[in-house]
C-alpha cells in the first residue's frame, strides 16, 4: 500500500523532508500557502526586529517582501512556492484558510480557551475535528471545511478564536513559544491515514453570514474604484467607528488615491465623531497621509463586515432576474425548458452514456468511457417506481427524477429502451409525468443553486402508515460535473469545494447524483478508481461516494458499482448490471427502415463471491473457447491438406498454413480429437519416408458432435 501513497504525502514521522516539501505538500492539498517568518535557534524571530516590539508578532508574521498582500498573496502555484522557498529555506508556512476552504478554532489556553471550550461542548456537543495541530504555547487548532464565501464570527468566546478570512501558521513553522506540529494521528500529510479536517460543527455552521456582496474590481493587483465601490464604501463607512484616532487615519489613506472623491466620502464619515475638525481634516488629507502604504479599501468592508455590515443595500443582485424587455426570465435550468423523457420518441443516433441514486450529495465517479448512463439513467427512475413491481432496489418512497444531462439523446434512448423492455408495465404517459430531461449549460455553481426553489415544489405526495403524506423531493441527477458546474479548475479541490458548498445549501434535504469523471483512463484496476484521489475532486466533499469500473480487461467485462464512502451501513457494498438489449425497426432521418439496437443495464446487488466466481467463469469460457478453436483449425487443416501423418500436422508453421497455437497444445489437441473419433488414424501397409500412418477426418462424428454442441 505504501508504494501507492501519493509522492507528496511524506512520512513526517520517520524522513526528514525541507520546509520546502511541506509547503509543497500542503499545496497539493488544496491549501494556499505563503511563506512567514519563524524563529531561529534562540527563539527571536528571523525578520531582526526584537521579538518584544510593540505588535510584532514574532515568527508568525508574513514576509512582507515576498508577499507584499500578506496572505492574498498565498498560493497552490508549485513554481511560485519553489522561488519562494529557494529565496528562504528557512522560511515558516502560513496557509490562508478561507481560499483554501478552511476555517480554525483557535483554542488558546493561556486566554482561558479551554475552559470556554468546555462551557460550550457541554451546551452544543463536542466541536471535534480529524485534522487538529498543537500550536505554540499549548494551544490547538482544529481545522473544519468551510465556504470560503461565507462569514464566521472572529471568536466563539474568550481565548477561543474563529479564523477564516486570515491565515494560521501550520508544521513545521517554529514560534518563540514552540512549535506547531500536528497532533498523533490527525496529521493531513501523514503517510497511511492523511486526516481531512471534519465538517464544520453545528454551532459553527449555525453562525455563519450569507457572503457580502461589494465591488471589488483589481487591475494588477490594484484595487480599482468604480462609482458603485463608492457607494458601496460609503454604506460600509456607516459600520465603522469614527471616533478612533488610527482607524480615522487609516480610512484617510485608503480613499487618498481616489482624489477629490475620496476625501468627500472621508470626510462625510469623519464628520459623524464629535472629534471632527474640518481644518485638521483637510491638513491631515495634505500633507500627513500620503506616504505609499499597502492598504487597499478591501481593508474598509472587512472592518464594516466585522462590525457586522451585511452589505451595500442598494447594490443590484448580479443575478437580476429579468430581461431586457421586462419579462420574468426563465432560469437555463428550468423544467420549462426540460424536453420529453425519450420513451415517446426515438433518435437514430447512437451513444453510450450515463448517471445514479441515493439520498444527500451523492458523486458517481467513473473513467470516461466506462458506461455510467446505461447503468444510472436506469437505477434513477427506479426512484420513479419506472421499474419492475418487485426489483430489489425499488425504493419505498417514490420521487419525480429531474436529469441535466450533457447527452439528451442518449439519456432518452436509455429510458426507450427501459421502456420499450416491457417489464416496468408502464406506459409512455408514467414516464413523462414523472422524469425530465433538461439539457446542461455550464453554469455559475451559484446559479445552478438557484434553481433549487423551483424543484423543490414538483414532490411526490407519498402515504404513510398514519394516513397522512409525506412530499419526497424528487431526485436531481447532474451528468456531468463538468457539462453543469463551470469551473476553471475541476481538479482544485478548493474551488470544487466552493460549488459543493452550493449545491449542499440550496439542496439541502434532496437526494442528488454528481456523475463525476475520473482523471485516470479507463482500466481494470479496482483501486485506481478507490483511492480519493485517484477518483475527483468532487468526491472529496460528497456526502456518498460511488466508483464504477470495469471489473476485467475486455471491454465487456462486467461493470460493479462500489460504495466507497457513505454515511451509513448499506444492504450491499456492490451492484453488477445486467445488459438488456433490444432491437426495432424504426426510421431513420432519411424515412428509410433501420433496425435500431436499444439498450440499457439492470443493477443488481452482487452475492458474496460472485465477482471472483464471475472471474472464474469467464476465464474457464475464454479458455475453453480457445481450445476449441485449435481443434476446429486442426480438423479444418487434415481436411484441406489430407493424408499426412499426425507430425506433419502438429509440426507445420503457422507461415505454411499450420495451426495457430504451441506445439504442445496441438498434441494435446489432437490426441482429444483422436480419442473422440474426430479424426482416425490409418496405418500403413508399407511405410513412406518415415511415415507409418495418415489421419483423416471422420465426417459423421465431426457432424454428431457438432449437433450436440448446438442441441439440434
Ligand atoms: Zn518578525
């Protein structure tokens, strides 16, 4: 197992990697890193100033000349991270949580956070985390996935501290106060079990904000004012305190690159403190705040947005829902512009594609190629009851099923055919009523979300054992990620992360299938497509995790569909399909007759053993065919090359017509086909060279045998 441990999970425990292969690693992750300044040997942080200097935070503190923005500047670029890293070996890791899906709770012993900690977990159950570091000075921090769009409160109580839009130093940075190292067993670089940091705890995830909506626009790196960020500072401003003397003059050089129009938004902030003095005022702006400085106005709405600034009111949504022409525009993803389910009609063209069920965030994930709409489409409409009365994975509650699909085409020859098989008993109409296919556009994963409020009114009133109903969601099903969910990056864990955070919300309580592609082309090999990263992205943060593969070398070989990760104990670890094929005549696009092969494949859940028993049959029938075919060749050759004796026939290469196969094998064979009457030995009188006999095929027996293979 340890051979297939990805390259850059290093054994922390027992090699001793550079600072360098750890940020590296993080980088891997997901995680944006950026380089801070740790201590040296004698505990003084390596920047030169004393470690005692009022606000200095020793060692912690980002190298400002590498990144001048402190942690906006952190990065999962390899290259950058190596000139980072070559320019100071030396240097500690900082990772900017929020890009990198993060948030920490900070428990700080020495500011009484273990008690308030305790206080806590005994009203709201334990905050536990797989993934926690101890810090320096004792503390620890536990590290949960969060929207990085989202806001936390800074601190859920005294010395226990939320850090999400910041950054938290990680291994193997060293502080003045020791250094920070993950604990025992819940290390994410860890060789054998890399620890995930856990989901946010309930308190936590209660407590989070909508994200705020401001306009940032940066050219270069430059923040650029637009008469909206105006606007916008100005609301924010109303969050801010006036009164202090720094954050006064802090605001002032924020707005001083904007002229004119950033004194006036200054000065009508400044002029809510009874301290203000329109005199000093305007010196101040003069001469006294225009040296260069890093900060930007992003430094104002993060104050505000602390303060608790929920936003610029006034701002138009981005996503204003209607068109130019005033009408109520019609979300890409609406049921109104879902066609018909494909059991009505039939397209002549020919594909092979796919989907899948179950409740919560579900991803499929497969090798391009391997079949997932065949196997899925089917098993989704089974949550439609579009299924045999009695198949083992009817579910009990019945649910309308809604697929996005990349291929409508295919998606509907796959329901004709579940259709036209007869089995289900039910009719065109059931399958229109209760499945819509809707075509993928790549999308926002924000607006994908949206459409959530109009699916969640098409339910299916199901009775209960107390006479009243129960209205089940109907299953969404995206085929695929990458066709729904427009991504710079599907492979970036963060920003995969973000959509799922999305899809999680809005979906809350629906049952969802993600079909997500694997990277890796299509094999035979069961682990490529288990281990999580050798799956996708997407499976890093679904609440079930399925992998289809083939479960042999040839391309019909049996696909198994395996739960990998689910929440809860299932009835079967795996499913096999069953291929059902059926053939009709239709038209094709010119009118003319065209027998048309539909097909679709039936799951079921697989017996104990049976996939090596499975295994074990094929290979026994590949075998047998192939011996098969030496006997018919050898039979074949005597008949068309007659009257030679059995060495000449053994013997003979391929190149002159010989059989194909080993010498070894075509005694074998031919010994059978003796033994069984195929062929007879004649003797002769008088030998010829050294020849004593010929062989000749028995006609009748080779007919006989023939008839009993095929029952005639
Ligand atoms: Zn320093």
């Amino acid at each position: 197992m340890t051979s297939k441990t990805p390259k850059h999970v290093w054994a922390v425990d027992n090699k001793a990697p550079a600072t360098l292969d750890y940020a590296l690693a993080y980088a891997k992750l997901g995680w944006y890193v950026l380089p801070v300044w740790s201590v040296d040997d004698h505990g003084q942080c390596r920047c030169g100033r004393p470690n005692t200097e009022k606000g200095h935070k020793a060692g912690k503190h980002p190298q400002s000349e590498l990144v001048p923005h402190g942690h906006q500047d952190a990065t999962i670029d390899e290259q950058v991270i190596r000139d980072w890293w070559a320019t100071d070996p030396d240097a500690g890791i900082g990772i900017s949580l929020a890009d990198s899906g993060l948030l920490a709770l900070d428990i700080d012993p020495q500011n009484g956070g273990v008690d308030s900690l305790a206080q806590l977990e005994a009203e709201h159950g334990v905050m536990h985390s797989d993934c926690t570091a101890v810090t320096q000075g004792g503390g620890e921090h536990r590290l949960f996935t969060a929207d990085d769009e989202m806001t936390y409160p800074g601190t859920l109580g005294k010395g226990l501290d939320l850090k999400h839009h910041g950054y938290i130093c990680v291994a193997p940075t060293l502080g003045p106060s020791g250094d920070y190292k993950w604990q025992q067993g819940r290390s994410p670089l860890s060789q054998t079990r890399p620890a995930k940091p856990s989901p946010l705890p309930q308190l936590i995830a209660s407590k989070a904000r909508p994200p705020v909506n401001y306009s940032l626009t940066e050219r270069g790196g430059v923040p650029v004012a637009t008469a909206q960020t105006f606007d916008d500072l100005r609301s924010a401003l109303k969050h801010v305190d006036a009164d202090d003397y720094t954050t006064w003059v802090n605001v002032g050089m924020v707005l001083k690159p904007y002229g004119e129009n950033g004194y006036k938004i200054w000065t009508e902030w400044a002029s809510t403190s009874d301290k203000f003095d329109a005199s000093a005022q305007r010196r101040k702006w003069e001469r006294d705040i225009s040296t260069p400085h890093s900060i930007t106005y992003r430094s104002i709405f993060r104050m505000a947005i602390d303060n608790g600034w929920a936003g610029n009111s006034n701002q138009v949504p981005p996503q204003a829902a209607t068109t130019p022409d005033g009408k109520p525009e019609v979300h890409p993803l609406s049921l109104k512009n879902s066609v018909a389910s494909g059991a009505g009609e039939v397209n002549v063209f020919e594909y092979v594609y796919e989907d899948f069920m179950s409740t919560g965030v579900n991803v499929v994930a497969g090798a391009p190629g391997v079949g997932k709409t065949t196997l899925i489409v089917p098993m989704a409409l089974a949550t439609a009851h579009l299924c045999p009365h009695d198949y083992t994975l009817k579910p009990a509650v019945r649910r309308n099923v809604i697929i996005i699909t990349e291929s409508v085409v295919q998606v509907q020859r796959v329901i004709y055919s579940l259709y036209s098989w007869g089995y289900t008993g039910m009719q065109t109409r059931d399958f229109d009523e209760r499945v819509r296919v809707i075509n993928a556009q790549r999308l926002d994963p924000k607006i994908v979300a949206q459409v959530a409020e109009e699916y969640k009114e098409w339910t299916v009133d199901n009775e209960k054992a107390d006479g009243t109903y129960h209205a089940a969601l109907p299953l969404v099903v995206f085929d695929t990620a990458n066709a729904v969910f427009d991504l710079e990056n599907e492979n970036d864990n963060a920003e995969v992360g973000r959509a799922m955070a999305y899809i999680k919300q809005a979906f809350a309580t629906f049952p969802i299938i993600i079909v997500s592609h694997t990277a890796k082309a299509l094999g035979s090999s069961e682990s490529d497509f288990l281990s999580p990263r050798g799956a996708s992205a997407w499976t890093g943060d679904a609440q079930g995790v399925y992998t289809v593969f083939k479960d042999g070398e040839h391309q019909d070989a049996p696909r198994v569909l395996k739960a990998t990760k689910v929440r809860f104990p299932t009835a079967f670890a795996e499913l096999t399909f069953d291929l059902v094929s059926n053939k009709e005549q239709h038209k094709d696009v010119l009118g003319y007759d065209k027998e048309i092969w539909f097909s679709h494949s039936v799951a079921r859940p697989l017996k104990p053993g049976e996939r090596t028993q499975m295994k074990e049959d094929r290979k026994e029938q590949k075998e047998q065919e192939q011996w098969s075919k030496i006997c018919d060749d050898i039979i074949d050759l005597v008949r068309k090359d007659a009257g030679k004796s059995r060495s000449y026939y053994e013997r003979l290469p391929v190149a002159q017509g010989g059989v194909k196969a080993s010498q070894e094998r075509k005694e074998r064979a031919v010994t059978s086909l003796l033994n069984d009457g195929s062929l007879e030995r004649i003797e002769l009188e008088k030998p010829q060279g050294r020849a004593n006999h010929y062989l000749r095929v028995n006609e009748e027996v080779v007919a006989a045998i023939e008839r009993g293979k095929f029952g005639i």
